[in-house]
C-alpha cells in the first residue's frame, strides 16, 4: 500500500447485501485503479446500513464479508489498499460524536436525501437520530483520513458538500485540523435494471456479481428491449432498449455499431442480440468468478484481510484523534 498522504482517498459501501454489476459499473470500476496510485482506504460502512435498517440486523454479519468478497473479486487486492470494517474502527464514533456537537441541525434537516428518502421509504421508520445524522458520521468517516480528494457520484455531492462545511466549521473553531476534500466525479455509468427500473435488491431486477450464467439467463430472456418492437420484422431503437446500455458497458465499439445498425434495420433480433449480450458478460464475469471462488471456499481469509485493514486504519485513525484531541482540548 502506498503511504503518501498527499495520495490519499477513502471510499466506503453499506453492507446490505450483494452487489450488481451496476455497483461495479458505477463505484468499483473507478475505484480497482485507485489502489495503484493511492494509499486508498475503502470500508464496509455497517454503521451507516444500522440508519436505516436497524430492527433486523441478524444478517449484518454475513452481508459484511459477502461485501468484502465482491470487493475482492471485482479486483481490490488487499496488498495494495485497505479494507476494513467501520465498527472495527472505534474512533469513527468517537469523531462523529465530536463532529456532531458543532453541526447545526437545520444543515442536516435541508440535506436533499434526508427529505426524499423519508418520503419515498414507507416501509420502514426513518425518524430516528441516527438517519438524521448519518451525514455527520459520514464526514468523520472520510475526515479521518484526512484525504485531498474523494470519489462520488452526482447524487453524493451534496453530503461531500457538508463534509466540506463540517470541516470548515471545526478548523474555524480549534484550528486547522482537517483539509476540505474536494470531489472526484466518478463517471457515471447507465445499468437499468432488469424491468427498466433502477437496478435494485428490493425491486429483485438484477444481475448480481456472484451470478452464475446459469442464473443470469433467464433473466435476460425475461429482460425488457425495446417496447414498441413486437416482432423481429420491426425495427427496434436501442436508444430506448432496457439491453442497449449494457452494450455500452459490456461490447466493443465494433460489434455496437453493427448492433445498432441491425437493431434499426430489423436484420438483428432481440433474441441474438441478447446472446451477444450473454457471451460479453461471461467475459466479463469469468475472472471475478474466479477470484470470488477462494474466498468463497476458505471465508477465514476475508477475516484475515479485514483484520489487517482494520489495524491498517486505526492506525491512520488514532493520528488523526490526537490531532483532533488536542486541538479541542480534550
Ligand atoms: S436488437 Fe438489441 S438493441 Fe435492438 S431492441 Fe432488441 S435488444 Fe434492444
């Protein structure tokens, strides 16, 4: 792992069950190059899953080393970054508590996926503190390490934003703690899911990294195209096919432009290019599957690499709380 702190980044996914290739796509493709050029820390963020799913916990456990296997089969190497568990990491809480005695409530009353999240999610109770204050356990997570910059996604910017303005608000108190990190927009990526609507665990419309193809395919044969293409003689639109994006992703500029070409002249069916399809993403997935296997097989080695991440992490984190300790008198 490389040590420069003017090299440093953290990134971190709550442990709620198996990934998709859309988290591949859209966070862990932008994060395997990371660990070559960063000293990168990348955590199973299992406080912040306990915001909002709190009442049933009896599967945190298995969902926390079924995370870190995706992590590794999607290419982390644990020699060259480190993986670790938040709730390993005590002064994570400890720097939250802190941080939240100087944030305003009405900051984090205004933050935007407080408010929609509360209304969209009606299946569970958000009015507890701690999805109130995620933000602020947020900031500390990435604070801690005190990186330079942080790779989000559009709709992350705003808790990077008060991140931002925590920081600002604590050096403005005690002194020059923390740096202001400033963001990295990580490209985004289009993974619709299975019926055109997000890819997600709860709609059960994905393509899961730990599929196996005989999983995947019927899947995609139920997958939707184009709606207006009801037979083969039709000509289709793949700029409003549910598959076409996964083209993008997946099929060489080439074959996509025959593709295209095909799809708009009725000469390619959804059926053959579905197997098109099929053949790239067993391309794709044949090497995480294979790396996923030895983890699978010997679950103690994930241990392992959690328990080298989390020292790897306190270490880095008990710097940063002297610091923060000091300059708050504590
Ligand atoms: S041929 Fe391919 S791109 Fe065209 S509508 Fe069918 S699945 Fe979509």
């Amino acid at each position: 792992m490389l040590h420069d702190p003017n090299l440093r980044t953290v990134s971190g996914m709550r442990p709620t069950g198996p990934l998709h290739i859309g988290h591949y796509f859209g966070a862990l493709k932008n994060w395997v190059p990371m660990q070559e050029t960063h000293s990168a820390y990348f955590f199973v963020a299992d406080w912040h899953a306990l915001t909002s799913d709190y009442a049933d916990t009896s599967r945190l456990k298995g969902f926390v080393r079924g995370l870190v296997i995706d992590w590794l089969a999607s290419g982390l190497d644990p020699e060259k970054c480190a993986i670790f568990q938040q709730s390993k990491v005590l002064e994570h809480a400890e720097l939250s508590l802190l941080l939240g005695m100087i944030t305003p409530v009405s900051w984090l009353e205004r933050n935007p996926t407080y408010k929609e999240q509360q209304q969209e999610i009606t299946n569970k109770d958000l009015g507890n503190f701690g999805f109130l204050g995620y933000p602020v356990l947020m900031a500390a997570d990435i604070l801690m390490y005190r990186p330079k910059w942080v790779p989000v996604g559009q709709d992350q910017l705003p808790h990077l934003e008060l991140t931002r303005e925590i920081a600002r608000r604590f050096n403005g108190f005690y002194g020059p703690v923390f740096p202001e990190p400033e963001a990295r927009l990580t490209p985004a990526a289009k993974c619709p899911g299975l019926d055109g609507r997000k890819m997600s665990k709860s709609y059960g419309n994905g393509i899961f990294l730990q599929d196996t193809m005989e999983e995947i395919a019927p899947k995609v044969r139920g997958m939707f195209t184009d709606p207006a293409r009801l037979r083969k003689s039709d000509p289709g639109n793949p700029d409003v096919c549910n598959l076409y994006p996964y083209h993008e992703l997946l099929t060489d500029p080439e074959t996509r432009a025959e593709i295209r070409e095909g799809c708009t002249t009725a000469k390619l069916g959804c059926v053959d290019c579905k197997k098109i399809f099929m053949k790239n993403l067993e391309a794709f997935l044949a090497p995480l599957h294979e790396r996923r296997a030895k983890y699978v097989e010997r679950p103690e080695l994930v241990d392992d690499i959690l328990a080298e991440g989390n020292k790897a992490a306190k270490a880095e984190a008990s710097r940063t709380m002297q610091d923060v300790r000091e300059a708050m008198h504590m």
